[in-house]
C-alpha cells in the first residue's frame, strides 16, 4: 500500500497577523505538493502588500525539493488577501477554487461596483472544482467536498486521511465560522458541518485558522472524533435548530473582518490587483455605507 496515499504528509505555516495556516501536502520529500490558502500580506493602514508569509512557503517548498502541481483556495476569504499569483510565479502549479465561486463573483461585483470586463464565471482561476471531483497530486489521490454556510461557495479538500475544512469550523474550543457574510446560512453551515463529521473518526481535520482562547497555543489540527465530542457548537447532540438559534445570536455581534473588503475584491480575482488605472497605479475600494 502506498502509505503517501492514505497518509500524506502536511507542513503548516501559521500567519499570525491574520490567524491564518497555510498548508503544504504532498507523499515525501522531492514529490509532487498542493499548497492551500496561502496569505499575501496587507498593511491596511498604508495599503502596501508583501510576502513574508509567502516567502516561508516558498522557502518550504524548495527546501524539500517539492513540485507544486496546485494552488487552492477553500473559498474566497474576508479575513486574508491570497497570495497564489506570486506563488505560482515562483513555483508553477495551477490555481483553483469551487465552482460556485461565480455566484460570490456576482454578489461582490454590485457591491463594489467592479468594471463591466470583469467576468463572473470564475474563469480568473486555473481550474474550478465541482462537488467530489478528484484531485491528483503525484501519487495523493483526493477530492473536493462542498460544504457552504459560512459562503456559498466553500470546499473542503480530502487528501488520504487528511481534510482541510477551510472556515466550516475552528478547534474544538473556538467552534464554527459565521454565517452572515452575503449568501452564508448557518442552517447549511450545520449540514456541512455534519458532512465533515460523519467521516471516520480518525480523520485528520486541519483548520484554517486559530483563535486560541484562554492563552492555549496555536494548534490547528484535531479529528473527527474530537469535534464530534467537544467542538463547543457542533458536538454530537446539537440539533440544527440549537445550532442555527446560537450561530445568528452570535453573529449579530460580531464586528466585520479588518480586511475584509480589501481582501474580498483581490480574492475573487485568484489574487491579482484591479487593473492599474491611467496612474499606474491600482486600487482597492472601499464602500460606503454598503455592508
């Protein structure tokens, strides 16, 4: 049996500006990796990127003698910018997100008013994956899992014994993601998040991010098992209705994300700036009284 296969290996590399892991998966050393959800850094004061978070992935991946054959996003974050363009300009591989990225694309292009050109069909990625379609990374055998809630457009990846849940659900002690971005429902949050657990107990869950409560130390890897015991809003027992009536109590008093809209307009072009204006220079926009 080709352990890689059932078991492949996983290098996570957290951002603490954004909380955010990055991860690299690949069989062994000198094989073929996917990396997901990358960060590009983003001071929102000054408005200037950078790619210190970047660097350490590149760093990892050339260390290890890697080939990059993809660059997934789980979904089109509000909390991150990504940085799978410069990626894939140091490192090769093709970029992909789910199919239903379109319908995140149509909302986002209204709000912020993005030039006519701009195409609502995902067609900014290399490739868009559908619901369980297979994904080959040398010799890893895997396959997307649609699970939207938190956006209508969220994928999980399944590697082996290895599932990379995106924003569907934090460490057991944190819990789930919001519900109250432009088309999250926390009634199909809670269904994803069943689908997540009813995969086998022993089924390696890597999260994409981390807020540790009470000073613990960043961790963002449990298992099925562990969330279905103790994941404080979707263990065994909590019915949908409890999980809809806490997720809308609790997302009413969330504040927004603090880049949330230069990240939204950047994510749902496969990370590349808008188009420079007749200055040469790009920018983000940031509507008023609109969320």
């Amino acid at each position: 049996m080709n352990t890689a296969a059932v078991n492949p290996q996983v290098h996570g590399i957290f951002d603490p500006a954004t909380w955010t892991v990055t991860y690299v998966v690949y069989g062994k050393p000198g094989a073929a990796c996917a990396i997901i959800d990358s960060v590009l850094d983003y001071d929102p004061k000054s408005g200037r990127t950078s790619h210190k978070s970047a660097d350490k992935v590149i760093e990892f991946v050339k260390a290890t003698n890697l080939k990059v054959e993809w660059i997934l996003e789980t979904h089109a974050h509000a909390d991150h910018l990504t940085a799978a363009p410069y990626l894939k300009q140091h490192l090769g591989g093709k970029t992909a997100i789910g199919d239903h990225i379109g319908g995140v694309q149509k909302v986002f292009k209204g709000i912020f008013n993005m030039e006519a050109s701009f195409k609502q069909d995902g067609s900014q990625f290399d490739h868009l994956f559908a619901d369980g379609e297979s994904i080959q990374v040398g010799g890893i055998s895997g396959h997307t899992m649609y699970v939207p809630g938190h956006t209508p457009a969220c994928v999980a990846y399944q590697f082996g014994d290895a599932v990379f849940v995106g924003d569907t659900m934090f460490m057991p002690d944190v819990g789930t993601a919001r519900c109250d971005f432009p088309g999250g429902d926390a009634k199909t949050l809670y269904a994803s998040t069943r689908k997540i657990l009813s995969l086998p107990a022993e089924t390696r869950l890597f999260m994409c991010h981390d807020y540790p409560p009470n000073d613990r130390p960043v961790n963002f890897v449990t298992t099925v098992a562990e969330q279905r015991a103790k994941n404080i809003h979707v263990h065994d027992g909590i019915t949908e209705a409890q999980f809809v009536a806490m997720r809308t109590q609790r997302d009413a008093t969330l504040e927004m994300p603090v880049l949330i809209l230069p990240a939204v307009q950047i994510n749902i072009r496969a990370g590349e700036l808008p188009p420079k204006e007749d200055n040469g220079i790009a920018y983000a926009k940031i509507p008023l009284n609109a969320l």
